[in-house]
C-alpha cells in the first residue's frame, strides 16, 4: 500500500494587514520529496509522527510529498495558496495511485479569496484519489472546521495540548488511524443516545 504524506500549515490572523506569501514558508520550512523525512524525523512535528508509525510495516511505502510551514501571519497571497496547492497535487500526482493520503494541516488558513483554504485543499486532494483512498488530516485543537473538511475527509485528529506539546502524539495517532482504515476498520461511528 502506498501513503502520500504532505502538510500546509499556517495559523492565519485575518486582522493582521501584512500578507502571507511563499516567502513566510522558506522562512519557516518548505520541504520537497525526501528532504521532508531527512528535516522532519525524529522532530516534534506530526510528519515525524507519521514516519515513526508507518515505517515499522514492510507492506507500506511512503511518498513524501510538499512539507510547509510558515509563522501565523495575516491572510495569504491568493497566488501563493494557489501555488502551494498545486504544487502538493502535483507531486501526488506523480505517484497515483495511492491508498492512503495523510496530511498535516493547522485548520485556520484563510487565503484573500477563501476562509476555507484546507477545505479548498482536500477537495481538491479527493478529486485526485477519489472516494476508496483515504485522507486522514492533522489540526491544531482550535481550528475552524468547516462542512467541507469534514465530507472530504475519512478522519480529522486534532491536537490535545496547550501549550502545543503533542504535534508528534498526535502525528502517531493519525499514522495509527489511516493504517486501521487501510485494514478495513470502519471510519464513521454513529453513537446514538
């Protein structure tokens, strides 16, 4: 089985008049293909987290994908999201099929023209794979979980701490929950009262 790992992470603050663009990112990280593992393991990071997971099984293959992070900031540049966005597709492109996509993501990005840029992203992400493969997204305990993120996505795990100690733990329990997808556990338990 094969699990695209990738991440777009920004907290944006829509008050703040200075504009995120890819610039914040290479200030930050903006990592590509296997530099991701090579910077990321062994990190307080929830990328670090999936690798940790994933590695112990033979029967998985892991393709990194786009890894960025930039420092919460004002709105992005519409250009820049677009750019980032396309880019991460295109680098899963490069390696469908997949059956598994694993995405760290903050849950606040807000971009000119979206207050729903990681809704915006798994769309898109589910138009590649299709419905079978399954998306399981990181986010930050306060993030603004839309409708949208929700139907695009097989699972959602946020943070437990703050302050923030947990990007790793919760890496680990992400990598944990697409693995148990993959072997045929169900996504989607209703509990009725």
């Amino acid at each position: 089985m094969k699990i695209y790992i990738a991440s777009v992470i920004q907290e944006t603050n829509t008050w703040c008049p200075q504009l995120t663009d890819l610039i914040n990112f290479e200030r930050g990280y903006y990592l590509e293909g296997h530099e991701i593992r090579e910077k990321l393991y062994n990190t307080n990071t929830e990328i670090s987290g999936f690798f940790e997971y994933l590695e112990q099984y033979d029967d998985l293959t892991l393709v990194p994908g786009l890894a960025a992070w930039a420092v919460a900031s004002g709105k992005m540049k519409e250009e820049s999201f677009q750019l980032l966005v396309d880019r991460l597709i295109g680098e899963l492109e490069k390696h469908l099929p997949v059956d598994g996509v694993l995405l760290a993501l903050h849950g606040a990005l807000v971009s000119e023209c979206s207050d729903d840029c990681e809704g915006y992203l798994l769309e898109r992400l589910r138009e590649v794979v299709g419905p079978q493969t399954k998306i399981v997204s990181t986010l930050d305990y306060h993030a603004a979980v839309s409708k949208k993120m929700v139907k695009m996505s097989d699972l959602l795990v946020g943070f437990r701490t703050y302050p923030h100690v947990d990007f790793k733990e919760t890496g680990l329990k992400a990598a944990k929950h697409l693995k148990q997808l993959l072997e045929g556990y169900p996504n989607r338990l209703w509990c009725k009262n």
